[in-house]
C-alpha cells in the first residue's frame, strides 16, 4: 500500500483543482497508486460530463472562487493547472498578478486552500510561457510563497515526445512536497517507440481532408515534381518552405501568417490547442486530425473517448483533449512522487 508521509496503509485522498476531464486522476490509476478523489473544481458543464463518463463518481466542488477554504474536505494530494489564457503566447498576456482578475489569477484562489489544508502534496502544472521573462517574477512569488508555508519546490519543463508521445507539447510542472522528505526526480524520458502514423485512425471521413484551395494556402508556391513523395509547405525561415513527407504533422493555424515557423513536424505533432488547427499529411493530402486522434495525443485509450463521446460534441472532445495534460507525463511523475 502507498506510504503517504508516515500513514500507511491509507489511500491518497485527492483534489483536482481545475480538473478538466481528469487527465490527473487517470494517472494515478495507470500509475497504480490507491488513491480517492474526495473532490474537483470545476465549472464547464461539457468537461464534467466527460469526467463522468470516464470516472463514475464525482464530487464537484464547483467554481474554485466562491468556495469557503473552511468548506473543503481534507486531502493529501491537490492538484491544479490552472487557465493558461492569460499566460499562454497566443493570448492577450494579461497575466495571472494576484488581485489581476484574470482567469489565470485562479491560481491565488489555491493560497486559501493550500494555506488552510496543508496538502502534503501538490501538482501544478501550466503553459511554458509561465516562465518566460514577462510571467516569472509571478512564478517565483508563487514558489516563494509555497516555501514559506514549509513547501519544497521541484519544477521542470517536460515534454510529450520525450514520454513516446509524438506530440511536441512542453509543460511546466510543479512538484510541492510539504515538510521532510526524500527528494523528488522528474522521471527520465521514456523509449520513443510510438509516432504519430501509429496513432491515425484508418479510414477517416473524406470532410477532415482540407480542399484544394485550403491546401494551396499553405503550400510552397514552387513544389518538387509528381514523382517526389513529399511537398513543400511554407514556413518562415530562409528557404521559406519545410519539406513534409507521409504521416508528419502540419500546422494548419494562420495559412497566411509571414512569421509562423515549425509547421511541419516530422513524424508528430505541433502542441494540440482547443481548436482544430492541427492536420497530417496522408500521401499528398493533408487532413484535419479527428477527435479520437486528439484524445490519443493526450495519452487517453480509445474507451475513455468513446465514453465521453456519448455525451459531448466533436468540438467539446477537440477542446477537451487540447485542454488536458498528457496522461503518460502525469503517469511517470506519480510513481516519483510516491517515493518521497
Ligand atoms: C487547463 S484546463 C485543465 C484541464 C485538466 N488538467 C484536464 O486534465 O483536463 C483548466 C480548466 O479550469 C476550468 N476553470 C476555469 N475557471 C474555473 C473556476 N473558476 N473554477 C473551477 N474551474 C475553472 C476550465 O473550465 C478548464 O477546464
């Protein structure tokens, strides 16, 4: 049984703040850590009913800023990876300042939890750019703030395609570990044996498939001749196209942007957002990633899709998955957690 500080024997009582479709209590199941969800925050009707329809229970605590601290039942694990609209680069960069009202300022809303629960740990996890130049100094006051109610910090930026996950999607987590304790190590990265053509579904509806016109908007104006089996798509570096070959990925977000770069990633994925502006090239055609192949992207199994697909849209599933954390990454950085 798990050892959570000196309790043996006793099941990880978990909250997930911000839970989206618990990518994190996922985790903890894949990880086989005996765990209870004693409760989540979270206020998109379409996301709860997939939490549902994957976990069963659910104790929804609701909107994080209009619950009493004194309210929340105790727990050993908090977890929150708050809204990175604010943060994130293609966002207005309205920052998550206490006091800001921001959506990213959620994240104060877990000082009264976290000062009056005392968690013995917690997870946050969040878009790079929070620790970029511009979002630091707001970091660092956070961590400072962990430590001076007895937290110690560990922090790293890792990535889906180091956790055979062929999407280029990096994260900043945070793991907080209250009082003594064996140190904690961010997991090492994983065999990639996994690439996104491993991934695809097989036959797909020919309405994902972009049209000539959408498919020219992005391609090179000179192209290698019919007997080449790859294309070139324009990309913003010198030579001013990327070369894209069968089953890499294409960005399909902002045809006509002069200034997008990497938008051919080879044999993966661009980071998966809420919209559906990720594709892949199928011989000379490039068509718009399904659902399902999202889901898949996030670490999710295809039941948990199909679960969730009876009660949500296609959009919601697209937004869903964009909003989630990658199930693999979580998986590893449990079973570290657990041996603190
Ligand atoms: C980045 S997503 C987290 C997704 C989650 N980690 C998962 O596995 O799916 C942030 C979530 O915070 C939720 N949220 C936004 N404002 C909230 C609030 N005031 N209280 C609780 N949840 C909120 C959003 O609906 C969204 O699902």
């Amino acid at each position: 049984m798990l050892k959570v500080g000196a309790d043996i024997d006793k099941k990880l009582r978990v909250i997930e703040a911000f839970s989206g479709i618990g990518s994190q209590r996922l985790a903890l199941k894949r990880a086989n850590i005996p765990h209870k969800s004693i409760g989540v925050f979270e206020v998109d009707s379409a996301a709860i009913e997939s939490y549902k329809a994957i976990h069963g229970d659910i104790h929804n605590l609701g909107d994080i800023s209009k619950i009493s601290e004194d309210e929340i039942p105790d727990h050993d694990l908090f977890t929150y990876s708050f809204p990175c609209q604010d943060i994130s680069k293609a966002g207005r960069q309205a920052g998550l300042k206490k006091g800001s009202n921001t959506r990213s300022g959620l994240l104060w809303e877990c000082e009264r939890i976290i000062q009056k629960k005392k968690p013995r740990f917690l997870l946050l996890e969040n878009v790079p750019n929070l620790v970029a130049k511009k979002h630091k100094p707001d970091f660092i006051l956070w961590l400072e703030w962990l430590e001076s109610q007895g937290y110690t910090n560990y922090w790293s930026l890792l990535n889906g395609v180091d956790y055979n996950i062929p999407q280029n999607r990096s994260r900043v987590f945070v793991v907080s570990i209250l009082g003594e304790h064996k140190p904690f190590k961010f997991p090492t990265s994983l065999e990639q044996t996994k690439q996104l053509k491993d991934l695809l579904e097989e036959d797909v509806d020919e309405k994902y498939f972009l049209t000539e016109e959408q498919q020219k908007e992005l391609m090179y104006y000179i192209q290698p001749s019919d007997s080449e089996s790859y294309i070139y798509i324009k990309n913003a570096t010198k030579k001013g196209y990327l070369k894209a070959r069968e089953f890499d990925g294409i960005d399909l977000a902002y045809p006509n942007s002069k200034t997008r770069r990497g938008r051919v990633q080879k044999s993966r994925t661009q980071t998966l957002m809420t919209g559906d502006s990720l594709g892949v090239l199928i011989g000379k055609r490039i068509r718009r990633l399904t659902s399902l192949e999202r889901w898949r992207l996030m670490g999710f199994s295809d039941e948990d899709y199909q679960k969730a697909s009876t009660v949500c849209s296609q959009a919601q599933l697209g937004k869903q998955a964009g909003n989630s954390i990658i199930v693999d990454i979580l998986e590893e950085i449990f079973k570290e957690v657990i041996h603190t």
